[in-house]
C-alpha cells in the first residue's frame, strides 16, 4: 500500500475527502444545496457508496452526505462521478462551511422561505475564506428545530404581534395556540405577556376578530453562536430584515469578522473579546 504523506492527506481533507482511521481509506463529504439533494443526486450517491465503498452513506449534522471506506487509489474517479453529476464535494477548513435550513419551506411553522434563502446563501457564500471555519443556520420559526442561535450566524423568521383589547371577545382560542403561555386568560380577559412572546405569530393567525395582529414580520440575526466543545448562545444583532436584506448583511459580518478577528479565532471568540457592542456597531 502507498505511503501517504501528511501534506496529501491535508489537501484531500481541504476537497473533502477525509482520512479513516483505518489506514488507506477516506470518507468523501458530498455537499447538499440548502439541504436538498435531487432524485437523480441522490441515486448517483447510492451507485458511488456501491461501486467503490460498502454499500452505505451518512448524513452530517451540515446535511451534506459522507461516503466512508473510499480506496486512496479510487479517489480521482470518485472525484469525477461526484463532478460529473453536478454535485461537489469539500466543506472543511477556514470557511464558510455548507449551510444548513429547516424545512421551513414547507413547513406549517414557517415564517419565510428558508431553502430558497439557505440557496442564495450557499451559492453566493460557500467556501468564502473567513480566519477561521464559519457555520451559518436558517429556521423559519422560533422553533429552532436547526439551532440557528449556535451558529457563527442564525437567521429566525420573527412575527411580532400587536393586541387590541377593545376588538378582543377574549374568546380564549389564541390561549389555545400559545405554547409559551405568552397569551392567558385572568378575570375573563385576555392578558398578552410581551416578555414571554417568541414571536412565532400563530395567536394571529388564528385571532377571528382582529384583537391579535402581525405588526412586523422579517428576520432575526444571531452571531457568534458556537457548540462542540465550547458552547455559546448567539448574540441577537439589533432589528428585523427582510431577505433581501440578509445577503448584504451576512457580507458586512464578513467584512467586519476578516478585519477585527485574529488569525484562526472563531467569531464567538472575537465577541467574548472585544464585546459584542463594539461588533455590533462596526456591523451596522
């Protein structure tokens, strides 16, 4: 068998195809866009883990796909195959790693279209070279079912709502709705608890009589966010946006991450050290 040096071994982790511990063998990181793989992607994968590993695929916490037990010798052809069907692989090193979404998309709870945003993301930002490895999370809703506030940067659909006592029957159905206990019922009236509120939306959604409306809707932006070894819950960056506004935005984190941070430092390290305030106002 080959001898592979360590430099050949850091090259290939860079395309994404990553060493076993079983000596000659490497596990090759295919990347998804926004966490979706097509039919046609997805048997193609199949046929690869068939012909030159052993019968079996992953899925990363990054929703991009792992093939294990690839021959060192087999890696160029793997390499084409996974090209060859407008797929890519990578996804380590100092860079935006694969973004990842919720299903908000499609999903009841979901405030905005996150796979088409999670899209734009990936295609504009993915492998942008930052000084040290960067993750970026979208939820729809305050769910979190993707823990968006763990990320370097978390965007969460946000529905803020407005009561109107004197059009409320205090009919109770919103109560019905509140998993926070946000919105409850004391002395036959209908009392809103602002600082309980996630801003999910769903009192409004099912209010009949107007007392309960969607004020401001857009999305939250969470930074220096982290978790492994160190865990820490993101920042909430000041204000709402809209999705237009996001591409923009994630730009000027760049900006200021490549300018302020100090070589191989993760954002959360940045903030806990010159304070998220001073971020925050060279952000925005």
């Amino acid at each position: 068998m080959k001898m592979i040096s360590k430099n050949e071994i850091g090259k290939l982790k860079g395309e994404g195809f990553l060493a076993q511990k079983q000596e000659g063998y490497f596990s090759v990181r295919i990347l998804s866009r926004a966490g979706n793989f097509t039919s046609k992607q997805i048997i193609k994968l199949a046929e690869i883990a068939d012909n030159y590993g052993k019968g079996y695929l992953g899925v990363t916490t990054r929703l991009a796909t792992e093939i294990p037990w690839i021959k060192y010798e087999d890696i160029e052809s793997v390499k084409k195959e996974i090209v060859s069907s407008g797929m890519s692989h990578g996804g380590t090193g100092k860079r935006v790693r694969p973004l990842v979404s919720c299903k908000g998309t499609v999903c009841v709870h979901g405030l905005y279209d996150t796979q088409k945003l999670c899209g734009e993301l990936h295609d504009k930002y993915f492998g942008y070279e930052l000084p040290s490895k960067f993750k970026i999370t979208l939820v729809g809703c305050p769910n979190n079912c993707a823990k968006a506030s763990i990320n370097d940067i978390g965007i969460m659909g946000q529905a803020y709502v407005e009561f109107n006592e004197e059009k409320c029957k205090a009919c109770g159905i919103c109560t019905k709705s509140c998993r926070q206990k946000a919105v409850i019922v004391e002395n036959k009236k209908i009392v809103y608890k602002r600082d309980l509120c996630v801003n999910c939306g769903k009192c409004a959604a099912v209010c009949p009589f107007g007392a309960m409306t969607i004020k401001e809707q857009g999305l939250q932006v969470y930074l220096g966010g982290r978790f492994g070894r160190e865990y820490r819950i993101g920042n909430r960056l000041r204000g709402l946006y809209k999705e237009e506004e996001i591409p923009v935005l994630v730009q000027r984190i760049f900006d200021v991450y490549s300018e302020m941070a100090n070589p191989g430092e993760r954002l959360a390290k940045m903030i806990e050290r010159i304070g998220f305030e001073r971020v925050e106002e060279a952000i925005l």
